[in-house]
C-alpha cells in the first residue's frame, strides 16, 4: 500500500498539468458547481426516487469531475467519482434502487470531493499538501451498495435511461464481478478523451443540465443575426468586479462634484446644464449596471439549507418539510455569503426547539410533518427575509423567568412583548433543557444577531404559541451603497442610516427630563427614551444646546430605541461607503465614511455603538 502512494505522488508531481495553477483552479471552479448542483438535485432525489432526470443530471456531474481529475492525476477524487458513477448506472439501467442508504452514500462523495476542493484552494495559495483521508473506507462502502436487492418497481426505466443520456457519454458497460478493482479504472486514453468531450460540451454549453448531442454545433442551423441572441455568460473574479465597482463609485463621486461645482454654477449655461444632466443619466445607469453584476439569486443559499434541513430532521427523529419561496430574489453577493451562518443558525433553532416530535404535534391535533418555510422578497427597497415553522412558539414565561434568573430584567419588570423574544438575542442565553451536539449553549441567536446588524441589516421575531415562530431578518439591497439622512451638527456632516430611523421630531421643553441612574430621557410617544448628543459624542460645537431647540431622530439597534440629537436635517442622499483606513476603522459609532455632494466628507454612524455608548454613561 505505501508502495502504491509512494508512486501516485511520484506519478503527480512528474505530471505538468498537476502542478499548474490556473488548470487546476478552472478545475476547482468548475468542480463546486458541478458538486452544488448535484446536492440539489439529490435533495430532490430524496423526496422523488423517481426522478430520472434527478438521476442522469447526478451521473452527468460525477463523469465530468472524474474526466477532469484522471486528467490532473488527482487519483482519490477520480477513483470515488467513478465508483459513484458506477452505482448511478445501475440505477439508471433499473438494477438498483434508489433508498436512503444510497443517498446518504452520494452525499458522503459529495461532501469527500468538497473537502478535497478546499484542500487544493490552500494547496494554492500556501503550498502545502492536501490533507485529505484516504478514501478507500467510502469506496468500500460505496461498492456494497451493488449488492442490495432491486425491487420490481425501478425508479427509472431503461427506455427512459435510453432517451436522456446525452450520446457524447456512451452507457458504461457492467463490470464483470471476477475483475480486480483496478482493471475497473479508465485507461488514461480514455480519461484524456471523455475530458476533451466535458470542456467543449461546457465551452459550448452554459448549462450542464441540458447537454448537447455528440457533434452538435449550437451555432449551425442558424441565421447569422440570430446566433448568439441566447444568454451567455462568462467566469470573472469576484476581485475584478469588486474593483470595478469601486472605480463606478468614484465616478458617481466626480460626476457629483462637477455637477456642484460653484464654478459652474455661476456660469447658468443651459448647454452645459444639459450635457451635465446628460452625463449624470449616464452615470446612474453605469452605477446600477455595475450593482447588478453583484447580484446573485438567493436560492443558492437556501438550496444549501435543504440539506442541513434533511440531516438535522433525521437527527433528531422528527418529520421535517423545508417550503422555499422567492427564490429568485436577487441581493449581493457578499450579503449571501455572509447569511450563510445566520441562516443555518435560525433553520437550527427551529427544528430544534421550535418544532415538537411527532408525538407531541398528534396530541395537539397538529399534521405529524411539520413545515419550515424560507421566503425573500423586495419590501421597499430592502430584501425581506423570512424564516417560519409551524411548532410550539416562543414561550415568553420560560423565557422572562430565564432572563431573571441571569439578571437581565428586575424581578418587577414587564417588558413589551417585542423585548421579551429579543432576550433570546444575548450573548450565552438559552431555554434549551439540556445541551445537544446541535443547540443549547446559548451561542447561536447571539451570532444571528451580530451577523446581521454587520450586513445593516434588522432582525425582528413574530411568535404565537402552539402556532410557530417566524424570524423576519430586512437587509439592503447592496453593502456598497446605503441610503441616509445628511444632518448637520455644528460645521460637521453625518450620516444616518436610513433603515434605523423610525421618526424625527422637535421635542416641547416639558417633554425633557432626567431619571435618576438613567440620564437625559425624552418623552416619545408615551415612552421614555435615552437622549444621545451627537455633540457630545464627537466632540462638535453645535448650534443649539438646548433639546427643544434641536431636532431628534428616533432610532433603534439591537431592539432597542434611543433619541439622536442633531442641529438640522440637510436630506436625503444614496451614498457611495468608503472605508476610513486601518487607523480610524475601531471608532466607536462610526462604520465608515461618504464624500457628499459638495465635496465635503460626512461620517456614517453607526447607531449600536453610539447605543451602547450611552448606555454605559
């Protein structure tokens, strides 16, 4: 056996190809999607044992992963992709069916192949080996799965295998039991000829789930100014297009600084108020072209959520169905990948605590399946995101009682229905009865919590017992660009976030006062809130010093809501975000800075820092 590693590395470190960079990270790329589509469809697999096409669109993907490795002499990633292959071809010739055991075995090389994407991205950019275990113990396991019983119902006949597999990838001809495993393997010819088949197929083809006929020309057949009138599409890096962005943004700074110019506001040339007018069109539709390359859908994200979903509903022996809806909502990109852990944390929380065993929802006349149900949408210029289940609710006594116990609330205190479910927001605070390998340490909703004020983003909670719980989560569209509030302060500009202000108002005199213990409060709407002087904060000379005088913005961070008091509201205004610098990046109540129109810099605040700021004072 170390004779036989010893000569594979020998064998891939004599080979070009294995070591050259940009080969292997087009196979990298090229592997995670052919691996996030094949989890969707084994998802789907799993609810359909039926689904042929479930069936041939896996088979396709594994085929093409192991081409390309056998080309790269990544032997452990081809040897599991073609022992996956060969169990998807008996089932695609109605000799195996598809059980559970099955899935669960695809998913496992699904998870394998992954690891080893994620071993060759570091072997990249730090040079260290892959450190993946062998994969003999899978491919064993995977290999008894032959030997099951085929039932009399197939799930997939063989006429219909016939009609949907592509003719470039001709059908595997069984292997005979009495040949040593490695006769089983692909002649490297072979492997070198099926990869030329992939990369043109792919090259040719966008779209790997609706393969082209062996030979088939997309082109041929017609009109010359009908050819390449479909989609198209092209790989980018994600660095390029940040850049690009970021350069977009500049230029909507400079087209809004010429536009304010005094200089030419003197001249009151109608010609070049027009061309002016011209250009900022231009502009704004450069910016928005250039947003929208950020964008991608987000159900990419919620795909992946159907398998934590699946694992975690058969771990803890309870019916679980996952219902997706809006799928198609697009946001940025780097929003999607920030949700990721939010959202497995809240899908989390609902299986686990939120949903009862199916003995518990029979005596309560409830559907012994239950149903968690993620759906985004556009609510006024925001994405909105909602995560529901149908279990036991939130329960606010066991929660105010918990919260008492850690002093969070005096023993007298009784708290808005709103404030009680946002307690399960702090660091460390559970109800869990005991602590699981899933949940009951009181980490995760702290965790949701901070990841989605980082994305500016609000979280609220809906709760009805015995009903269920939804978790509505509001982000912007784009981190790249927010909308604010321009006030002034003195001679200094600020920001606002629009998405924390609830209103502004110019208080009365009598609406002033201070509690003992708490400090300045003014009186909103029946509700004492803490006064925050912006002034103050940083230090300004502002034009007023007294509250009445001024103008306060009702905010709210972390659920809970406080006073700002500015001197004037300048406007409203869609900002381009600039980053301050590694010196000035840790201010407290600052999350970065915007170049107005005037040319002037304002501040954007950040509102949880200057909450907890004055909490402490």
């Amino acid at each position: 056996m170390a004779v036989e590693s010893q000569t594979k590395s020998n064998t891939a470190a004599a080979n070009p190809l294995a070591s050259d960079p940009e080969l292997l990270n087009d196979f990298i790329l090229e592997s995670r999607e052919h691996l996030a589509s094949i989890e969707l469809q084994l998802l789907t697999l799993d609810q359909d044992p039926s689904n042929s096409e479930a069936i041939h669109a896996i088979f396709r993907g594994f085929h093409t992963i192991k081409g390309m490795a056998g080309f790269l002499d990544l032997d452990e990633v081809r040897d599991v992709a073609h022992e996956v292959e060969t169990i998807l071809d008996l089932a695609r010739n109605s000799r195996l069916n598809i059980t559970s055991a099955v899935i669960d075995r695809i998913l496992e090389s699904k998870d394998y192949l992954n690891r080893w994407m994620t071993e060759l991205e570091a072997m990249l950019e730090t040079g260290k080996t892959p450190a993946v275990p062998r994969s003999d113990a899978l491919i064993e396991s995977i290999r008894s799965l032959a030997s099951e019983p085929v039932m009399e119902t197939s799930p997939v006949s063989a006429q219909q295998a016939d009609i949907a597999l592509p003719e470039e990838h001709p059908q595997p001809q069984a292997i005979p039991e009495s040949l040593p495993p490695s006769e089983h393997k692909d002649p490297v010819g072979e492997e070198l000829r099926e990869l030329s088949q992939d990369l043109s197929t792919s090259a040719l083809n966008p779209h790997p789930e609706t393969p082209l006929a062996a030979g088939e020309n997309p082109e041929a057949g017609k009109p010359a100014d009908a050819r390449g009138a479909g989609p198209r599409s092209i790989k980018v890096d994600t660095a390029k297009l940040d850049y690009l962005v970021d350069m977009v943004g500049e230029m909507v700074i400079a087209q809004s600084l010429v536009r304010h110019d005094p200089d030419l506001a003197l001249g009151q040339r109608s010609r070049l108020a027009r061309n002016l007018s011209q250009l900022a069109r231009i502009t704004d539709d450069v910016q928005r072209t250039a947003m929208s390359m950020r964008m991608i859908p987000i159900g990419q994200l919620f795909q992946k959520t159907a398998r934590l979903v699946r694992d975690l509903s058969r771990k803890a022996g309870k019916v679980v169905e996952l219902e997706l809806q809006g799928e198609e909502t697009e946001l940025d990109r780097n929003i999607v990948e920030e949700l990721a852990d939010p959202l497995m944390h809240m899908v989390r929380n609902s299986i686990d605590h939120g949903i009862e065993t199916t003995e518990e929802r029979e005596r309560n006349g409830k559907t012994a399946s239950a149903r968690v149900t993620l759906k985004a949408g556009h609510q006024a210029g925001h994405i909105l995101i909602q995560i529901s289940d149908d279990g036991r609710g939130l329960d606010q006594d066991k929660i105010l009682r918990k919260a008492r116990e850690r002093g969070l609330l005096d023993s007298d205190a009784h708290p808005a229905e709103s404030e009680i479910f946002n307690l399960i927001f702090h660091p460390g605070f559970s109800t869990a009865d005991k602590i699981t390998d899933v949940s009951g340490r009181g980490v995760g909703m702290d965790v949701v919590r901070k990841h989605v004020q980082k994305l500016r983003g609000r979280i609220d909670i809906q709760s009805t017992p015995g009903a269920g719980t939804t978790f509505l989560v509001k982000l912007p569209l784009t981190l790249a660009i927010i909308d604010g509030l321009v006030v002034g302060v003195g001679p200094q500009r600020y920001i606002v976030p629009i998405f924390a202000i609830r209103e502004m108002l110019k208080p009365t005199e009598d609406s002033i006062s201070t509690v003992q213990g708490r400090g300045e409060m003014a009186m909103v709407r029946g509700s004492l809130l803490p006064l925050v002087r912006l002034h103050e904060r940083f230090e300004v000379t502002p034009r007023f010093e007294k509250p009445w005088e001024s103008l306060l913005i009702v905010s709210e961070s972390g659920g809970k809501q406080f006073c700002l008091m500015v001197d004037e509201l300048i406007g409203k205004q869609e900002v381009v975000i600039k980053s301050l610098g590694g010196t000035m990046q840790n201010i407290t109540g600052v999350a970065g800075g915007a170049i107005l129109g005037d040319g002037r810099v304002g501040l954007i605040l950040d509102l949880e820092g200057l909450c907890r700021v004055g909490n402490r004072e």
